[in-house]
C-alpha cells in the first residue's frame, strides 16, 4: 500500500476497504482497490480503510505474504464474488474487456510449487466467470535454483481471440493459459498497473459530466437531495 501511495500518477489512488455497488451491495474486505482519483471517497475510518463507489474501480489485489494452494482457492472463489458485483455496472463492458475491473492476487513468496499452483489456478479459472492473474513476486526456491532463473512470474488467461471454435482455447470459457517469468516481477508489477489503469479509463471514457451523473447512483453517500 505504501508502495503504490508513493508512486502511482495523481490521476490513480490506492486504499484498502470495500467498495458499493449502486444497488447497495458491498464488496467483501479487499487488501488493495486502486481507483480513479476524480472519484471522491464516500467514508474513510481512523485505520485508514476507505468505502468507494464501484464505478471508480480499476483494479483489486488480495496480498499474500506466503502464497499456499488453499489461498489461491480462495483468491479465486473472492475474484468470482467482486466479478459477480461488478457486473452491476452496465459501462464496464464485457468481463474479459479492459473497461472491466481487473482482479490479481500478488503473493511476496510462493509456499507451493509453481506446477501445483498452475494445476489449481487453470482447472479454476473461467472467462466468462473470473478473470483473475496471480503474481508472485518470489517463487519456491525449488522453482528458481539457478542465480539466473526468474525470481517469480505470472499467471494469466488470456481470452480466446474470437468466437469461432478454431480460436478458442483449451481452459474453461476458451481461454489461454500463460505462465510467464519474470525477472524483476515487482517493477513489471507497476509497469502493468500504471499502464493498464489508463487502458482502463480509455475504454470506459468517463467524462465529468458521467462521474457527475454516477454521484446521483450513490445517494446516501449524502444529504443532498
């Protein structure tokens, strides 16, 4: 958190809490939202937690400091509850898209091995349902013997390219399972995020005349009639 309050952009904030939905539905406690800062925050407690509006969300880490098979699990079943909220606003688009709210679990060290991780994490994940990446930023140290090998890595899915059967993929709604090493993982960590998070504010194309209009979904964050 204290990473990404000093060095994200002006334009991206970062806080930890939970977000609404218009409809009144909160999200479950998540470690990291970072938001489009022209959005204002509609509570912020003495610890520093933070309540904010669904429509100002970019993207959601759940931190790990030492990632096991049963946390992906239940990384993947909390990713499938936000992505399920998150359907309640209409101009995210579509669930793989780039308007959409992105889910990642980041873990510093991986208890697991990496091959038991990438089982659990592609027989789970599914497109249509969840789209979650997991970053770990320090593989088991059975995954990395040599002082050239990759700290840490990622896995992703990448979305099939079409609907035509011939383009799509051999995991659960079609997608393509990546596993990708990396060797600064923490700086390609705030690489993605700074430039995602702009690949995500370009696709919604909010205006201030739109956040305005959002204001009014979120009533009781006022008095104001």
């Amino acid at each position: 958190m204290k990473f990404l309050q000093r060095y994200l952009p002006f334009t991206l904030r970062a806080v930890s809490g939970h977000f609404i939905t218009p409809s009144g539905k909160l999200s479950p406690q998540l470690d990291i939202i970072v938001v489009d800062a022209r959005y204002p925050l509609l509570a912020e407690n003495d610890d520093g937690s933070a309540l904010v509006m669904l429509h100002s969300v970019i993207r959601i880490y759940e931190i790990k400091t030492n990632l096991k098979i049963k946390d992906m699990h239940a990384a993947l079943a909390a990713a499938k509850t936000v992505k399920a909220l998150s359907r309640q606003v209409a101009e995210f688009g579509d669930i793989d898209g780039f308007g959409f709210p992105q889910y990642v679990l980041c873990a510093y060290h991986s208890a697991a091995r990496l091959e038991s991780l990438k089982q659990v994490y592609f027989a789970d994940v599914d497109v249509d349902r969840v789209h979650m990446d997991a970053v770990i930023l320090r593989y088991h140290p059975s995954d990395r013997p040599g002082a050239d090998d990759a700290l840490g890595g990622e896995l992703h899915v990448e979305p099939p390219f079409s609907d035509d059967p011939a383009c799509r993929g051999p995991l659960p709604g079609g997608g393509y399972p990546v596993s990708r090493p990396m060797h600064t993982p923490l700086s390609d960590l705030y690489y993605s995020l700074v430039q995602d998070s702009y690949y995500v504010l370009g696709e919604r194309r909010f205006s201030f005349d739109a956040l305005g209009a959002h204001f009014n979904e979120y009533m009781n964050w006022s008095t104001a009639l």
